[in-house]
C-alpha cells in the first residue's frame, strides 16, 4: 500500500492525550499547536499542574528563541484544557495515549474510555515497545487503534511513526497519517514488531556503547564526542541514554530481547545495576554523567 494518504478521512475536531508527562506534554502541546481543541488528562492536580507548566514554558522558551510568535502562544493555550477525569474526553475524536508503559494499566485507560467516547472515536498509543496489536485487541474498537509513537521532545523532534495493528483499518490508518502530516510532523509507516523502526536501530546501538565502555574503548566523553563530532548525530550516545532515560531504555531492550531473542539486544550488565542503583540519566540527576 501507499504510504501516503489517499481516499477516506475522518475529520478530527478534539483531540484528547491520555498522560501529562514528559511525551504526553508535548504531544498535547503540537495537537493544540495545530489548531485541534486539546484535553490533557492527568491523574491528579499535581502531575497535571508539573505537566502544564512544562508545556506554558517550552512555548515562553520558543517566544524568547524568536521561534514561537506570542499569538501562536495564547493560541495554543487557549485550544488547550487540562483535566483529571476520563469523562472529559467524551467528546473527543481522536485519543493518543501516552500513560506509563504498563499492559495493565493500558488495559485500565481504554476500558475507562470505551464506553464513553463516541462510535467512530479512533484510539492511537504512544508505546515505544508495547505490541500494538495486543494493546487494540483489549478494546472494543481494534479496527480503530493504532500506534503514534512520538520522539522526544515532541515539540522539536520531526517524526513519528505510524503503527497498523493486525486489526487497524485502512481508514484509520490513513486518518491517522494524515493527523500526523496535519502536526507538522513527517510520519513513517513502521511494524507492529518491537522497537519499531528508530527504536529497532537506535537501542542495539546504545547497548553497544555501553558494552564497548564496559570493554575499555575509551572514555564517556571521547566515545560521545567520537559520535557527535565524528558522525554530525546531535548527542553522543552516553548523552542520549541520559536524555532518553535509562530505566526506558532498559525497559525497550528486554522488551526487544524476550521477542528476538538475540543478544544485540540484551541490556549489558552495567545499564541494569545502573537502574537498579536508581541512576536513570537526567530525571534522577545522575546517569553516565552528573546534572
Ligand atoms: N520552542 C521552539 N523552538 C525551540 C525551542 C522552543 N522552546 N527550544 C529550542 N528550539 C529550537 C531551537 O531554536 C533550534 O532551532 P534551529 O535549529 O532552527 O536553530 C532547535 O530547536 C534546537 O534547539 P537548541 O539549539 O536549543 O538545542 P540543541 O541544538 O542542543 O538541540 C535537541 C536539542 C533537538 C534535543 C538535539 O540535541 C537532538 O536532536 N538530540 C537528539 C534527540 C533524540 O535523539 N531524540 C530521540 C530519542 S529516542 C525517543 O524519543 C524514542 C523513545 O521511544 C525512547
């Protein structure tokens, strides 16, 4: 099939995100961006309120950067509403889920959502690893589920990779890549397998650099700076193992390893006693290097 969109679009209006955390910030931030009417729905006040405020002062930093205008500001703000019940997302027509990557609680958001949105109300994860068609087929709509996985951060980063289920329909598919072009973004059409495309690359790489540290090829900051000033990528890989999370990071490769069962994929020791040290990069303030 074509990968670009062709015939039958459903029309979205609202746009809700399920998790105000650090993607789901930002993918409610280019929703609103975008022109779409956005509901954000968090646990409580408090993680809505750090979530929020995450979001008001990317676009302040873009305002002062020269690269957001004030009115494109106020209007993203103001296409935006923040929210800790479900039953706010009632009217929505489109619902990205960006919540912790866990089965169960997963399981939870869309039993919650299901009975309350409308028929044609289209479900999308945000999942770096979970199987997309296992996610839709815990729903009563897995002809309307997909993946939207976003990078981080979302506000900056150009792509997203669009997921079928085994289940997605044509028209959600194409609806779904079209919502994404309508975000700015460039989307690609990646396997439900884990890792998708970037991650599938991206993680082996990561281990690789750990493994090789581990090993003795040289330090943090000549192995970082051999990447980025050897290869033009934007961090090195110790910088983005910091920025994407360690704990993520571990996360995805079990995840990948138990499917593929290859040891490209294996997290090397040092990444595990790391998490389990509670060393996660630069949310806990410490990682490979200190913040
Ligand atoms: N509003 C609008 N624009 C902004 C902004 C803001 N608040 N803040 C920064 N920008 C703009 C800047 O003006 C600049 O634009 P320019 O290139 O036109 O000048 C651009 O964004 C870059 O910003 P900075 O110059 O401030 O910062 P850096 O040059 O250091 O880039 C970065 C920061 C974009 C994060 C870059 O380091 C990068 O690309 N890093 C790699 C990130 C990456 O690999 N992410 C993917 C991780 S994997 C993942 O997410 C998948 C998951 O499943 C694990």
């Amino acid at each position: 099939m074509s990968d670009q969109p062709w015939g039958y679009r459903m029309q979205i209006k609202t746009v809700g995100v399920v998790g105000c955390g650090l993607m789901g910030s930002g993918i409610a931030q280019v929703c609103a961006a975008a022109g779409y009417k956005t509901i954000v729905r968090e646990v409580d006040e408090t993680f809505l309120r750090k979530g929020l405020g995450r979001i008001k002062k990317f676009l302040e930093d873009g305002v002062a950067k020269g690269k957001v205008t004030p009115e494109a500001r106020d209007a993203t703000l103001v296409r935006l509403t923040g929210t800790t019940t479900t039953d706010a997302l009632k009217d929505c027509d489109l619902v990205i889920e960006a919540i912790v990557e866990n089965l169960d609680e997963k399981r939870r958001t869309y039993a919650a959502l299901d009975p309350l949105v409308k028929d044609h109300t289209i479900f999308l994860s945000n999942t770096s690893s979970l199987c997309i068609t296992e996610l839709a087929s815990t729903t009563k709509r897995p002809d309307r589920f997909g993946g939207l996985h976003f990078f981080n951060p979302v506000p900056l980063m150009k792509l997203v990779e669009v997921i079928r289920a085994l289940t997605t329909s044509d028209d959600t598919y194409q609806t779904v890549f079209t919502f994404a072009q309508s975000l700015g973004k460039e989307p690609i059409t990646a396997p439900d397998r884990p890792g998708f495309i970037v991650n599938r690359l991206l993680v082996p790489y990561l281990l690789d650099a750990i493994r090789a540290y581990e090993n003795g090829l040289g330090t943090l900051e000549d192995i970082d700076k051999g990447m980025t000033l050897g290869c033009g990528y934007p961090m090195g890989p110790f910088t983005l193992l910091d920025f994407v999370g360690l704990d993520t990071t571990y996360y995805i490769a079990n995840i990948m390893f138990d499917e593929f069962r290859e040891p490209a994929y294996a997290p090397p020791p040092l990444l595990k006693r790391m998490v389990l040290a509670g060393q996660l990069g630069r949310k806990s303030g410490q990682g490979f290097y200190k913040y």
